[in-house]
C-alpha cells in the first residue's frame, strides 16, 4: 500500500544503442543525441539521452514497481536541469507527498540525480491512481 | 523565427511494434500496452501507448522541426487525459504562449487530440529555448 512520505529508489542507465533505438521508434533524430561529432560542437559537448527516455523511468516504475500493476499516470511534470549522459550510472528517486484516498491518487515527487556526483539532472511532480494499492 | 500566438501542427500514430519497442527500450512492460488480452480486463479495453511515447512527440517535434536544430528542452507538463491507442490518427498542436527575449526562451501550449474525433488526450506546457530561432 503507497503511504504519505514513502520513498522508492530505482538505479538504471542507457547505452547510445538505447538512445539510437528511442530515436527511431520515436522519430526525434536530433543529432545531439545520435552523433557525437555533432554534439561536440554543442554546449552539451558529447551525445545526450533524450529527455523522454529519461523520463520514462518514472513511468517504468509506476507502472511495474512502485505501485506497479493497475496503476494509471495521471500527470508529470518535468524540469530538465542537466542533460543525462550515456553509460552513466543514475538513481531516480519517488517520494510520496500526498494520498488522496477516496480519489485512489497520489502526488509523487520524481527525481533523477546522477549516482556518483549526487547533483540533480532532472525533477518533477507525478500524479497516479491506483485503485488497490493507494487507498 | 518563433512569436508569440504561433501555431504548429504535427499528425501522428503509433503501430503495436513501435509500442513494443518502446517497451523494450525503456523497459516499461507494463501488460496493459503489449498484452491484448490482459488490456481488454482493463477499463482501457485494448492495448495503451506509453504515456511517454505519445508525449515523445512533444520533444521530436521541438528538436527536429519547431523550432528544430538547437533547441535545449527546459520542461514539459504532461496531463494525461484520455489514453492513446496504436493505429489512431491524431495531431499535436503547439501554440506559442509567450516569448521571453533576453533569455531566448518560449513557452509553448502542446497538445495531442484525436484527428478524428477531436478529443483532447494529452495537454500540458512546454519551456524551450533556442539562441538562433527564439529573440
């Protein structure tokens, strides 16, 4: 059952084969994320992960962790801070703010912080429902 | 150049196989977006795309077309409103709301309804910036 201020933790990285595949079922080839040569010349300096591969950890989660199954994203808010690199390590970190039980909802704060430095790459605010494991 | 009131619009769809793969890329395997089976015991009735993926098409969008090459993804808001299906024409429309000069940076409403219907599915905001395309 998901309680007021229960936290959840989930370590993952993307290798560039990830980031070539997420392009093309996607279709968003910007070359800052497929070509380094290009993104040398950018402030980003090397290819960066798309930020809705990024992202899509936070739906990973929710949808086959914490909660898990029967879960329904309602909303998510993201702050792109730092670009997320490939063959790095990161942690994404949920923390519950609000239940909202006859509504079966909660409010998840959404982090992605990298795993060595600790600095914040990106956060936001998610929105879930689920009707047996928030109640 | 962007302005403020500007419009762009996008059609798009998604197969199973482009959902599948987005499942293997992200590794979101939720059931209710491979398992047909499984998704018509659901209030969905047939297999959802990822969240993600329909919102994917903000960023493919802003990076490769408007305002395109150069654009650095500040944030998103993301409410989902009604779910995606794969083999469902739909359209995205992106609107300038404000244009902030000095920091290169637009905030853009996204959307994606239902090409045929006109449902909307999917809102929310975006902050992009752009030192060429956005003054």
């Amino acid at each position: 059952m998901i309680e007021i201020n229960q936290t959840y933790t989930y370590d993952f990285k993307f290798s560039q084969e990830d980031v070539t595949l997420f392009a093309e079922v996607t279709g968003d080839k910007n070359l800052v994320h497929l070509d380094a040569d290009f993104a040398s010349k950018t402030v980003f300096k090397r290819p960066i992960i798309h930020g809705m591969l990024g992202a899509s950890v936070f739906s990973k989660v929710f949808g086959v962790m914490f909660p898990g199954e029967g879960t329904i994203y309602l909303k998510q808010s993201l702050n792109f801070l730092r670009p997320l690199y490939v063959d790095v390590d990161y942690e994404a970190v949920f923390t519950v703010t609000e239940v909202i039980s006859k509504k079966n909802t909660a409010i998840v704060e959404t982090i992605v912080k990298n795993k060595l430095t600790g600095k914040l790459c990106l956060n936001g605010e998610a929105s879930i429902m689920n009707e047996d494991k928030i109640k």
